[in-house]
C-alpha cells in the first residue's frame, strides 16, 4: 500500500538538513524500487527546503512508520510535524519528473 509521508522541517533547521542530507538520501536509496516519489518541500522562491514528501510503497502503516522512526531526518530531530496516510495513485504521472539521463 502506496503512503504519503508529508513532512516539515522546524523553523531556522536549514543547517541540519544540509549536514543529515547525505544520510537521508543513502536511505531512502534502500527503499528505492518502492518509492512512487520523493522530494523537498520548497518555499516560494524554490530553492529553499522546508520539509520533504515522500510516497513509498510498504505492506501496511506499521511498516511505514517503522521506517520513518528510523530515518535521518527523524532521528536528527529535522521534523517539526509529521503526517503519514494512506494513498491512492489513480492518475499517471506526466510532469515534474527529473529526466534520470541528464
């Protein structure tokens, strides 16, 4: 089952996602063939990260949030709120994907 994970950063952590971001990327690299999507929350001037949304496919809630107890930016204390849901993916995909060619 497909769950949403929408995740914000606390306020002024700018330097703690930068430093955790390494860690972040190697696990969600471990979940990969399971990720629908993955990526910041940008402010308006998209650029600056405010938080992350994540849809990865895990047998059930459990399972999702086991793997959110034990990911980087959970564990360094990066998240000021946390929401994860269920999630039903009934349109394809067509615009903002990054071209993995480039």
């Amino acid at each position: 089952m497909l769950h949403a994970f929408m995740l914000t950063d606390r306020p002024d952590s700018a330097a703690l996602r930068a430093r955790v971001r390494p860690e972040h990327k190697a696990y969600l690299g471990q979940v990969a063939e399971h990720i629908a999507f993955a990526g910041p929350l940008l402010a308006d001037d998209g650029a600056t990260m405010l938080g992350s949304l994540l849809v990865i496919d895990f047998v059930d809630r459990a399972a999702a949030l086991a793997w959110l107890a034990q990911e980087p930016f959970t564990r360094a204390g990066l998240y000021g709120e946390t929401r994860v849901q269920a999630f039903a993916n009934l349109w394809p995909q067509r615009a903002g994907f990054v071209d993995p060619m480039t």
